[in-house]
C-alpha cells in the first residue's frame, strides 16, 4: 500500500511543474500581473494552483516571478510574455479562472492596462 501511494504521489507530483521559487521580476517588468491578497484568512490556494499550472504550460509565459508580501500568504505573479497578445490571452484565461464571487481578494491586470478584480462574497 505504501508503495503504490509512493508511485502515485510521484505520478502527480509530474503533472503540474512546481512553482518556480521567488525570483526578482523580469527586466522588462510585468507584462501580466495577478495578486493573491487576504482579509485575515490567507489567500485562495485553490485559484493560485489554477493559474500556476496555466501559467507553467502557457508557450507564451518567457518568466514569471513570485513577490510574497504579507503574513497570510499574500503574493503577486509577474508575469512576462513573449508578446503583447500573449499578455492579453494570458490575462482572459486567468480572469476566467476568477469565482464568480470570491471571498478572497483576486486581481489581475496588463502592462497595457486591462484589469479585473474578482467581486468579493460579502458576509
């Protein structure tokens, strides 16, 4: 049983390339930049698993760099991009990765000015 839970595991572990460790932002700075905030109860994992395995298979990601801000969790992605339309793809297919409503903070927003910010889920 331990085994077969070890070849799993491994089986699992190569499907998603791991988040690259944090990393000073790209020369060029953020063509595509998402942030993952908290209001006092860490940020939405589920969401940032999203967007990672979008962004690690994405052709037209060059880099991305990993700014953690706060005690929670917080951090913001930045991305850089092949080219200005990869940048506005990218940004559609992280804004479609967003809930609907969100009880977390979630934002996304171009270097040439395209932003969203998911609606928050008031208590």
């Amino acid at each position: 049983m331990m085994l077969r839970s070890a070849f799993l595991a491994l089986a699992l572990a190569g499907c998603v390339a791991p988040p690259a460790p944090d990393a000073a932002p790209p020369e060029g700075g953020c063509d595509l930049k998402v942030e993952f905030a908290s209001i006092g109860t860490g940020i939405d994992h589920a969401v940032l698993q999203k967007v990672d395995a979008l962004l690690a298979g994405d052709k037209g990601v060059a880099e991305i760099a990993r700014e953690r801000w706060g005690r929670e969790g917080e951090i913001t992605l930045c991305v850089a991009t092949r080219t200005d339309a990869d940048a506005a793809r990218l940004f559609g297919q992280v804004k479609a990765l967003f809930p609907a409503l969100s009880e977390k903070p979630l934002r996304a927003e171009t270097r040439a000015g395209e932003r969203f910010e998911a609606p928050l889920r008031l208590p």
